[in-house]
C-alpha cells in the first residue's frame, strides 16, 4: 500500500482498493468521498512501522520512517510520549481512535466495529515526568463517568515501558452500625493517645464500634479517633496531668503541632465513619487508613487511603508506589481529596493489564 505524506505529517491513499484494504484491517483512517483514505499521525507512523505502508514525498519519492516519525513530532508536541501508547495499544489489538481533548485516545473493545460499536475507554497518555494532578484526574473521571467510559491512563517511563491505571470516582461505603454510645465516655489525654478505663466504655466503643485498640483492660484512643468521637459528644476530655477539662476545640489545636496535616487526616476520617466503614492507622502500609466493611474481627480491609488536599499535586513515582503497595495486599488504593470546606472526594487507582 502506497500514502502520499502531506505537509502536516498526516498521510493520504488515494487508491480505492488500497483505501479500502487499510481501512478493513482495524479500521485505520477516515475514508473520503472519492474512495480516498486520509491517515492521522499516529496511523501512519503506526502502519509505515509495522510495514503495511509505503509513504512517498514529492515526485513519488520514498520516505524512510523514521523521517515520518520525527515529522510528526515536530507538528505535535507530546506526539512521542502518546505514540507509545497508541502503539501498544494496537498490538494489543484494539481499534484506537484518536480523541480530542482531554484525552488522547478513544478505544473500541476487542472485536468492536467502528461506527456501530460505542468506544468503551478513554484513554490519556502521559510520561511519568509529568505532574500528578488529582483536581484535573479528578474532574477527568468524572466526564468519563457521565460518558459511561473507563478511563485508563498509560504512564510511560523513561525507559518506554508502559503502566495503565484505571481511574474512578468511586463512593465507599461500610455496614457498621451506624449508632453512636448511648452515654458519653470519658478519656484521658498524654500526649499524642487518649486512653478510657470505664469497662462499659471500652467494651462498646473497643469491641461493638470497633474504636481503639485494647491494651490490658483499657482502651487506647488515637487523636483521630479521640476528636471525632469528642466533636460528636460521644467523649469527654480530661487531661491525663491536671485532670482539667480538654475541650474538643482545644484538643485538635493540639493535634495540630503534632501532626500539621491532622486537619485534612480528620475531615476524611469523619467522611469514612459517616459511610459506616471502620477506619485504622495505615502506618504499616505507608498510608494514612485503611478501611473496613465493617468489625475488623470479621471482616479484611478494603481500601488504603491516603487524605490530601483537593488540589493535591505530586510527582507519579510517588503515587505509582502506594497503588502497588496496595495491590501488594489485595486492597483498593483510595486518594480522599479534602475541599476548603471539609467535604471530601475519592479518587481510585488501580494498576491493570488491558
């Protein structure tokens, strides 16, 4: 098959049976009026490198690929880093389609048919080099949601080795029951724990509600667990030192030197006990929670989550670790975005093989 490279670095075939016979064999380009073929960038590099396509010049001259290869790069800026997506994704053997944005690419399922088969990924092309963003990957999910796609992003490393993430905006929810203590308990502030000795208290809250962790027979409280269950008037605060009163207040503005971030920690920690999910320190696994359906005695975590705030921007190695962390131990990775107002939002990514 013989294309005619133009001044854009897209490609024509003008011969109606060659057009045709691109086009039938994974529905290559966008067939013209007159029986012509018209290639984007990434098809015709695509075909002219597996050898399914001659390209010629002016004065039918014959034009190497990798000429082809460096025209395109020049007229699209990121063109290299997507091609490699693009590439594998058709040796995989999807019908890919180039998108405008904010994606790269539109992909059939396998044994889709153009035109009649919905696309069922979008699909973004990035290089690890590139910002995490997760107010745009956020916003991204979304639209993909509401279009009823999966939205898959190709991370392509410096050494063009590529790594896909699935990407959703997903609601977590629990089934602990959701009652608080039918009286107030009272705990005792040292330090950085809060510590309650009453055994009603430390069976309900410790065994029932899944707060804490036993210790003898008392019951040890994180700040965390310690603010929430005083901001919603399940606790009472003393100080372990003075026995003074510690209003709720005045023990998060505690929490706070210790912990910079512990306003952000805390506004997903209420989000998640409001979904009915048990919630734990992540410390062992490198994140902030994780969550369980319901009574830890009972049940496996689901997810490992990490609060940041929702304009949160870092660099892929960074994320790239905690998603596999997680799959490491067969748990969802959750990013919980905190707003300005304390509403939170979740973002999950998985590693996958499409």
């Amino acid at each position: 098959m013989t294309g005619e490279l133009r001044h854009d670095a897209t490609v024509r075939v003008g011969d109606p049976a060659e057009a045709s016979s691109v086009y039938a064999k994974g529905f290559f380009g966008t067939l013209g009026a007159g029986g012509e073929l018209l290639l984007d960038r990434y098809e015709s590099v695509y075909l002219a490198e597996m050898d399914r396509l001659a390209i010629v010049g002016p004065a039918a001259r014959p034009v190497p690929w990798s000429t082809v290869f460096r025209r395109a790069v020049r007229a699209d800026p990121g063109f290299a880093v997507r091609y490699l997506v693009y590439r594998d994704l058709r040796q995989r053997g999807y019908v890919v389609r180039a998108s405008p944005p904010p994606v790269a690419f539109a992909v059939l399922p396998r044994g889709g048919v153009l035109h009649k088969t919905p696309a069922r990924y979008w699909v973004g092309a990035l290089s690890e080099r590139e910002p995490f963003d997760l107010g745009r990957l956020v916003e991204l999910a979304e639209r993909a949601q509401g279009a009823k796609k999966t939205l898959l992003l190709g991370l392509v490393d410096e050494e063009s080795d590529l790594t896909y993430y699935r990407v959703r905006r997903p609601s977590p929810n629990g089934a602990l029951p959701a009652r608080p203590l039918a009286a107030a308990a009272e705990g005792w502030l040292a330090e950085d724990r809060v510590t309650v000795h009453d055994p009603a208290a430390v069976a309900e809250l410790g065994r029932e509600l899944a707060y804490g962790s036993r210790v003898g027979d008392r019951l040890e409280l994180s700040l965390l667990e310690a603010a929430y269950l005083a901001g919603t008037g399940q606790l009472t605060l003393r100080d372990a030192k003075s026995a003074r009163p510690i209003p709720a207040t005045r023990l998060e503005q505690r929490a706070r030197k210790v912990d910079p971030r512990f306003a952000e920690r805390l506004a997903a920690y209420r989000d998640l006990r409001g979904r009915r999910l048990v919630v734990k320190t992540g410390f062992k696994y490198g994140a902030h929670f994780r969550a369980y359906p319901r009574n830890p005695d009972h049940a496996h975590a689901r997810y490992l989550i990490q609060a940041v705030p929702a304009e949160h921007v870092a660099t892929w190695p960074e994320v790239a670790g905690g998603v596999r962390v997680a799959q490491g131990v067969r748990k969802e990775f959750l990013l919980a975005g905190v707003r300005p107002d304390a509403s939170v939002g979740f973002l999950s990514l998985e590693r996958i093989r499409p």
